[in-house]
C-alpha cells in the first residue's frame, strides 16, 4: 500500500557507504526510491541499483533548491519524502510513516533528526537534535533557496510532528566538514549579495556564532565535542561573512 502512495526522494554525489545505509533503511518503507545525482564517482549507482531504485543524472546547478523541485516533477504519487544521501531514518519513523500517509491525513509531517559528528551524537549546541519538514503531498509544495533550502507551501497546510527520528550523519570527519562547509559557505555568499558587510560584521557576527552556539544553545554540555562543534560554527561563519565581503569589495 506504501508503494502506490509514497516516493522517497534523495539527492546525491558520492553519499558512500552511509548513502548504502540509508538507502537500505528507506526500501524497508517504500520500494519507490528516486536518486538524482550529480556526477558521483564512487559506488553510490551500486547501492541506488542494490534496492532497485530509479537513477537520474543531473549536472548540478548550483542551487539545492533548484535540484530538489527537478526531482520533485518527476515524482507522480501522492505523498514524497525527501531525505538527504546521509540521513538513515528507523524502524519506529518508518512504522509511523506508513500509519501516517494511510491515514489520508491532510496535513504534512516533520520528524526529529539527531546529527552526528564523527560518529558522535550531539545533544546541544548549533548541531543538537532539529526537527525536518520532509514528508507532503506532491502538489502542495515546492523549494526555496540555493543553500539550507526551505520548503514553501502553496496554501495553508497543517503540519503535524511523526514520532521516531532519523540519523544524520552530517560530517564522517573533521575534513568532510571543512569541505561540505567552504561549499555552503560560497553558495550562501553569492545569494546574500543583497545584503551590507563590513569587517566589523564579519567580526561580531563569527564571535556572536560561537557564544550562541557554546552558550545559548547549551554546546557546553556536550563537553569537549560541544566546545568543538561551537568553534566550527563560528569558522563556518567567519567563512560565510568573509567570502560575502570579498564579493562586496571585490571592486572597490
């Protein structure tokens, strides 16, 4: 019954052996599992081909949004569910997936989401467990934004919170997230050019990053790890802001 009403959507370039898992994970949900990739070199088509999944190359456009509404109009069930090449939802999230979407119940539905960090569950902090709008009805949404995407309704739609929760693998090790992160970093730069930057911006908003991470977001209790993940934040957004001054001053 799943089958005829859910597509599960992923977005992908060279997800690895976590993107086998959650792939794995989400065929024990639905069997209709639509990968759009981009270019990926390693074994991914392996593990997409290992659960019978449909397979779709799609030169990267520079923008999440843009690749998941390409996805989205491929999609021709009721319900989608997107998750991302390194989330690997349970079997409780499953179980109450498929309760959920049988229900005909006219609403969406977002689940908790534990990010991990080098293998490492975080607790609090910039990085502690968040909440994901991912499962809707198809015709009743779309993608905004070239980086941390949104989803946007196109009319009023209650959204209703699904027990269990997904893991996200967010960063294998400390160079996984330097890479994924200097990326973000440029491709929000170039969609807030809109936006002023001074140095002294740059400043106070990568120490502000930090405090609220470590401090108001309680990191400090996730000990060492929180202090650690506080730090990246702020490298995060000391990268952000810089790369938004260069694009700002390049000509001055």
């Amino acid at each position: 019954m799943t089958n005829e009403l859910l597509t599960i959507v992923f977005i992908n370039k060279n997800g690895g052996a976590v993107f086998g898992k959650a792939l794995k994970a989400a065929r024990q949900l639905s069997s209709r599992i639509l990968v759009v990739d981009s270019g990926s070199t390693d074994e991914s088509k392996s593990y997409a081909d290992g659960v019978q999944a449909q397979w779709i190359e799609r030169e990267w456009p520079g923008d999440f949004a843009d690749q998941r509404n390409f996805a989205q109009s491929l999609v021709n069930t009721e319900w989608v569910l997107f998750l991302d090449s390194d989330e690997i939802i349970s079997e409780r999230l499953t179980t109450n997936i498929k309760t959920a979407i049988q229900s005909h119940a006219s609403c969406a539905f977002k689940f908790y989401r534990t990010n991990m960090m080098c293998g490492h569950p975080l607790k609090f902090g910039n990085m502690g467990p968040d909440t994901i709008l991912r499962l809707y009805r198809t015709n009743e949404a779309h993608w905004e934004g070239k980086v941390h995407e949104k989803l946007v309704f196109d009319k009023q739609v209650e959204i209703k919170l699904i027990k269990g929760k997904a893991l996200h693998y967010t960063y294998l090790n400390f160079s996984h997230w330097f890479e994924k992160n200097n990326n973000y970093a440029l491709l929000w730069a170039k969609s807030h050019q809109n936006q002023s930057c001074s140095l002294g911006k740059v400043i106070g908003k990568t120490i502000f990053s930090f405090f609220r991470s470590y401090f108001i977001q309680l990191g400090i209790l996730d000990m060492g790890w929180g202090f650690v993940t506080s730090i990246m934040h702020s490298v995060y957004t000391f990268r952000k802001y810089t790369a938004l001054y260069d694009l700002k001053h390049l000509n001055d």
